[in-house]
C-alpha cells in the first residue's frame, strides 16, 4: 500500500522523525534517480542526495504543501546537484560554448538494437551523461521531469532566459547524437 | 532548401524551441516545415527524442547499498546538534534572564538605601 504522503510530511513537520524517515524511504529511489541524471555518475548522485535530505529535513517546516513532497524535494536535489557541479567544474575545464559534435565512440554500434527498449534507454542515458554538466541538467530537469521553466532557472540560479538557451542546445546536440539526419551522419563518420 | 527567406538552417535553429509548444510557430516557418522533407524528418526526430527522454522518467535506477543508511545517519547528527543548539540557546536564554534579574534586584535594593538614607538625613535637619 502506497504512503499517506501528507499525512507522514504534517507528522513530519510536527517533529516526527520516524515520520520523516518514511518520507525518504518512499522517495529515496527516486531521488536519487534525478541525483544519478543530473549528475551523471554514482558517488556523486549518492552524495547529492545525502545533502538534499539533510537540507529538507532542516527546512521541511518551510514546505507549504502547495505541491507534491516529491515535487518540493526534486527542487533541492536540483539545487543540491548543481551546487555540486559548480564544485566539480572548478577542478575541470568545460565550456558551454564547446559546439563540437559528439562523436559516437562505439564502432560496434548496431543499428537494429535501436528497437530494443532497454538499449535506447541506454543509449539516451549515456548521450545525457556526455553533455556538459549545464546542459544536461537543464534537459533532465524539464524534458524527464517536466519541471516549469521558471522552477529550473531558480534551482539553478541561472535567468529564465538562459535556461531556455541551454535547453535548446541540449536537445540539438542530443537530437545530432541520438537521431542524426543522413547528412549529418555521413558528416560524423568522417 | 528554400522558401522565401526561410532556410532550412534557420528552422533548425528553431525546431528545439518550436517543440517546447506554447503558442503556435510562426507561419513561415510552418509554412516552410510543411513544404520541406528535411525539416519535417528533423522535427520527427525531435519528436522521438522527447518521447524517449520523457520514458526515462519511468525508469528507477538502485542507489549503492549503504546509501539510506547515510542519509538516516546525516539526518540523525543533524537532529542531535539542532537538539544540543535549542537546550544551549535555553541555557544561554535562562542566564540572560538570571543576569537582568539580578541587576534588577540590585538597582532596586541600592535605591531603597538611597531613599532610606536621604529620608534620615531629613530627620536629622529637621530635629
């Protein structure tokens, strides 16, 4: 049987901590899920949402219920994680200006697994890992996780504006990558 | 390829935004889109590419084993120091409170001494 979700984050809110640890067990998976995409690797996702928990624990009596917990709680796992992109950046060089066509590295890419489910979510998964950390998240934020435009610019402390920039180019690189036009394909095999 | 001054360069700059939706593209470049099979072919592909991103979201990958552990230990440390910040912010709140007493009780009894010395002084004049 599934959670009363906010039935556990009012007992929550009133200082339940047993309350709040079944918050996590009934969102964790999927937090961290958000963690792993937009941060693209395991210990980092595994840290990004340690410290998401930790800070909605401390705000949690800030959370007015006008959402979904899981809607509130994505929020700062976006933040969480660009907070720590913003850290890994600084000890790695990577422009958002870099327009260099991902080159796909598998010479024994098969182009009839293309129908396997599992193989194209691999293959979307692993496009999405190769984007530069400010496109990727920006993607994952609006085009998995359907969150507005203007929730993504704030997570990301970023303008509204920009944010739609990045999204734009992350789905044109992703669109060249996954889904190239003959030209364009014949263009990256040189 | 070419339709008045709309290229096929110029819609593919758009095709990422037009598939945001919110308002209808502008007429040119649907006009274009709809006379171009490149473009069309481009737009089918961003239409896959959508679909495929938004099937992620049914997807739910396994954190480390450990990883709920940490999160209930963090949790944990965070409640025991917020509980050890309010009985020291009560203890800090108890002291100021005994200190303002105290210089209170003082003031007052120093200005009882005063009163009763003045009004026997007073006396003494008057005598």
């Amino acid at each position: 049987m599934a959670p009363d979700m906010a039935g556990l984050v009012t007992a929550a809110k009133a200082g339940d901590r047993q309350a709040f640890e079944e918050l996590v067990r009934a969102t964790y998976t999927d937090a961290y899920t958000l963690a792993y995409r937009l941060t693209g690797n395991e210990e980092d996702a595994s840290d990004v949402v340690q410290e998401a928990y930790l800070r909605a624990f401390k705000s949690l009596k800030r959370f007015r219920g006008d959402a979904q917990f899981s809607t509130w709680l994505y929020r700062i796992v976006a933040n969480c994680a660009a907070t720590a992109l913003g850290k890994r950046a600084k000890n790695r060089h990577e422009t958002l200006d870099d327009d260099a066509p991902l080159a796909d590295l598998r010479p024994d890419y098969d182009p009839d697994a293309r129908l396997d489910a599992s193989v194209e979510r691999e293959r979307v998964t692993e496009a999405l890992r190769e984007l530069p950390d400010g496109l990727r998240q920006v993607v994952v934020l609006r085009d998995v996780y359907d969150l507005p435009h203007e929730a993504i610019a704030k997570e990301l402390g970023i303008s509204e504006a920009a944010a739609k920039v990045r999204l734009h180019r992350a789905r044109r690189r992703l669109r060249e990558r996954l889904f190239p036009l003959r030209g364009e394909e014949a263009a990256r095999a040189v | 390829m070419r339709s008045d001054t709309i290229t096929c360069e110029s819609v593919a700059e758009r095709l990422p935004q037009i598939m945001d939706g919110g308002g209808s593209p502008d007429p040119a470049i649907a006009g274009h889109v709809e006379a171009c099979l490149r473009c069309q072919a481009e737009l089918v592909q961003y239409r896959k590419l959508l679909r495929s991103l938004h099937q992620l979201r049914t997807e739910v990958l396994e954190p480390a084993p450990g990883t709920l552990t940490s999160i209930f230990a963090s949790i944990e440390a965070a409640g025991e120091r917020g509980a050890i910040r309010s009985i020291l912010s009560g203890r800090r709140a108890a002291y100021v409170g005994g200190i303002a007493v105290a210089t209170a009780a003082a003031g007052a009894a120093g200005a009882l001494v005063l009163a009763s010395r003045a009004r026997r002084r007073s006396l003494r004049i008057a005598s």
